[in-house]
C-alpha cells in the first residue's frame, strides 16, 4: 500500500473513532449537539479562510470566542444537568474573555508563520498605525512595538470586561457551577501577565511556566478559588 493510502485510510479510522466516541458521550450526557456543531464549523471556517483576511472589529473575534470557547462551557454545564440562565451568561463571558486572551498570546506564533491578519481587527489595527496596504491587500505590520502594546491593551480591556460582568453573576451562579466557570481563573492569570509586561505579547515572561508563573503558583489559584467557591 502506497504511503497517502496508508495515510488516508489512517485518517478514515481516526475519524470513524472520533464519531463513535462523541456519538456516545451526547447520547450518554444528553447534551445539545448544536454546541458541538457550532464550535467544530466556527474552527473549520477559521482554519479555511484567506491569510490575508482579518476579522473587521473585535465583535467579530467575541464572537469567534464564544463559538469556539464558550460553547465548550455550554456543553459542560448542560452535561451536568445544569440548568441556569446566571451560569449560562457566565459561561457566555468567560469564553469570550479567554478565547480574546488566548488569541493575543498566539499572536507571536502567528507572526513566525507569516500570518498577516494576526486575529488583530481591522480597526483596531487602523486605529493604532499597525495596518498598511500592500499590493492592494491589507496587512498588519509588527514594526513598532509600542503601537502593538496599544492594540493588545485595548482587545485585553475588553476581555477584562468580560471576566468582570461574569463575576457580578457570581452570587447568582449555583454553586454547582463553579467548577464549570474555573476556566475564568486562566484568564485573569494570563490577563494579570500581560498587564505585568506592559502587554507586550512578545516579552518571554509571557511564555514561562503557565500562562507567564510557576506551575505551583498556578495550582494554588486554582484550589484556592475552587475550595472559596469563586471563579
């Protein structure tokens, strides 16, 4: 058997496991497949669109954010037999909250493959000098670190606007839920993180430990929101 055969049979039985594996966990938590579907096309269209094309605003990567992070969430508590319009709008938020933080620390890796969209909006980037037109295409330049540092603190404030609206849920949230909504606890680290390097998403201390401190540091943020019942 040639070598792409072998690779594309590979590949079917992969998929065909993925299947039985995710048809069993919907039909074993009864949870909306729509969840599943929404965040596997938003990551599909992403994966398929123009190296050029950028998002225009930031609503438009909330939006991915919350495809691709917050469904997670979703699916979660449905899977707990949840039911809670408070966890629900949390869950909204902190996806969105980590999904902008996640794409602004990716943003150097970005770089490296030449990706000229950086998941930087359009305006944003206009609005701080970093888009020039090139060949009739648009596209973000990295040249001046300080005009970076502004856009990345203004996509990072509205992040934080996230992590605050999910926390004034907080006292509505039932306490089942928490454990659900943790992922608001990576977010704020990586936020705190960015806010200590000037938001400078090239500095190293950005890439060190987890989310930019020690992995101890990191574990005790997490038992210690769990054991208060915070996020």
């Amino acid at each position: 058997m040639s070598g792409s055969g072998a690779s594309t049979n590979l590949r079917a039985a992969f998929s065909h496991c993925v299947q039985q594996a995710l048809s069993a966990v919907v039909s074993e938590f009864k949870f909306s497949k729509a969840w599943l579907k929404r965040s596997v096309e938003a990551r599909i269209n992403d994966a398929s669109r123009e190296v050029t094309q950028m998002p225009e605003t930031t609503d438009e990567l909330e939006k991915y954010a919350e495809d691709t992070a917050s469904t997670i969430l979703y699916t979660t508590l449905q899977s707990g037999g949840i039911r809670s319009t408070a966890a629900d709008h949390a869950a909204s938020h902190i996806g969105k909250a980590s999904g902008l933080l996640l794409l602004l620390k990716s943003l150097p890796y970005h770089a490296s493959k030449s990706r000229h969209s950086l998941y930087i909006p359009r305006k944003v980037a206009a609005k701080h000098g970093l888009l020039v037109e090139l060949g009739g295409q648009s596209e973000v330049r990295l040249d001046s670190r300080e005009k970076l540092c502004d856009a990345v603190f203004e996509m990072a404030s509205v992040a934080n606007i996230h992590l605050q609206k999910a926390r004034e849920l907080a006292g509505t949230v039932p306490a089942e839920a928490i454990p659900v909504l943790l992922p608001a606890v990576p977010a704020q680290v990586l936020l705190d993180t960015l806010s200590r390097v000037q938001f400078d998403v090239f500095d190293s201390r950005l890439a060190r430990g987890v989310l930019g401190i020690s992995p101890l540091w990191y574990q005790l943020k997490l038992k210690w929101s769990s054991w208060r019942g915070r996020y």
